[in-house]
C-alpha cells in the first residue's frame, strides 16, 4: 500500500504563509520519498471541524480529515502562532483523534509566526502535544516569521535548507517502516 504523507495546516487564513511553508516542506519529502502527499487545510475544515464537538457527533468532511489525520504514514504539521500557541482550530482536530493511531507515528513539525520571540513555539507547544500522542517527532523542527516569505512565498534561503534537512530525517523514518522507500534512503543521504 502506498505510503500516506499529508499536511496538516492549522492557519484559518487564505492566503496563509504556514500552508505556504508545509507546501514547500511536502514538496521537499515528497522529492526524496518519491511520493506525492495531500495537504488539509483548515482554513476550509475548521467550520467542518468545530461542526462535532466530541468525536462521537463526527461526520461528513470533519469524519473524512480526522480519519485522514488517524491514518497519515507522515504528518507534516503547521500552524500559525496565534497568542503564544498553536491555532484552537487546530487544536480541536486532535481533540476529536483517536489517540491510539498516533504511537510511533512520524510527525514533522512546522509553525509561522510575527516575531522570532515565538520560535520555540514547535518545542514548547507543538511537541508535547505529540508527545502526549506518542508519536514520533522528527527532531528538525521548521520556523518562520513574515520576513522569510515574499507574496506568501517562502524565500529564506536558510529555511529552505532546513527543510531539507527535515526531508531527509522524515525519509529516513519511512524507510525504516516501508520497504517501498527504502531504495531511496541512499539518495537521501
Ligand atoms: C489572532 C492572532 C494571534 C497571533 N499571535 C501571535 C503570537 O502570539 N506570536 C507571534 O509571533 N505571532 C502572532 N500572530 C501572527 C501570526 O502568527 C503570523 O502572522 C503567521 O505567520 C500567520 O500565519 P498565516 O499566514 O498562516 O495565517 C498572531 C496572529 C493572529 C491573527
């Protein structure tokens, strides 16, 4: 079965720099794993999403991006600061998960936010949510603020770099689960 890579943007904005900033992350894993991934954006779910309030009301779209959450094989999260955390929308989304689906799982995380000041928003806020999950965050995180991009275009070289960095560390954890990505581990040097 082919490996499932998705994007999970939690900004509730179009146009968004942090769904600009996982396009370019899925981009970059996609050309190492040789698989192409999908992108949810909540901008468009979250109504979907604040539609059930337990996971029992679930249906329809927010039924379809939980179980779609549940069965990425990598998860790239992203999320725009929003008062020194992650946005409540996407919040709900793993409110409402099983957290069972989550053990092991490799999670990439990613955020954008107005100030440097609020780098560590990856470690301090994104990370031990997963790591309530049990899932498996990679260890290079991606931040960026409004400087690095240019008409929601992501421009730092810097960052780029460090998403390839990320890339290769997401490859390498696929490649340990899926004999499909294992030719090209080598490439990913
Ligand atoms: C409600 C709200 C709260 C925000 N809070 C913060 C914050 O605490 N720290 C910060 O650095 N930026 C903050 N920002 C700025 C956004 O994180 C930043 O502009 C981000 O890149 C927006 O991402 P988007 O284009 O994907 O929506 C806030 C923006 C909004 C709208």
């Amino acid at each position: 079965m082919a490996v499932k890579l998705l994007g999970l943007s939690g900004s509730v904005a179009h146009p968004s720099r942090t769904t600009a900033l996982l396009r370019a992350i899925l981009e970059a894993v996609s050309a190492r794993i040789g698989i192409s991934g999908t992108l949810i954006e909540l901008a468009d779910d979250a109504p979907h999403i604040f539609s059930a309030l337990t996971r029992r009301q679930l249906s329809g779209r927010a039924a379809q991006v939980v179980q779609a959450v549940e069965a990425a094989d990598l998860l790239v999260v992203g999320t725009p600061v929003y008062r020194a955390s992650y946005t409540g929308a996407l919040k709900h989304v793993f409110d409402l998960v099983n957290h069972e689906a989550f053990a092991g799982k490799p999670v990439l995380l990613a955020a954008t936010g107005g100030t440097p000041l609020h780098g560590l928003v990856t470690e301090h806020q994104l990370r031990p949510l997963f790591g309530f999950l049990n899932a498996l965050t990679l260890p290079t995180t991606i931040y960026a603020t409004e400087d690095d991009f240019a008409d929601y275009r992501l421009v730092n070289p810097k960052i780029i770099d460090r998403i390839a960095r990320a890339a290769g560390e997401a490859a390498a954890q696929l490649s340990l689960r899926d004999a499909s990505v294992a030719p090209l581990r080598a490439a990913a040097g």
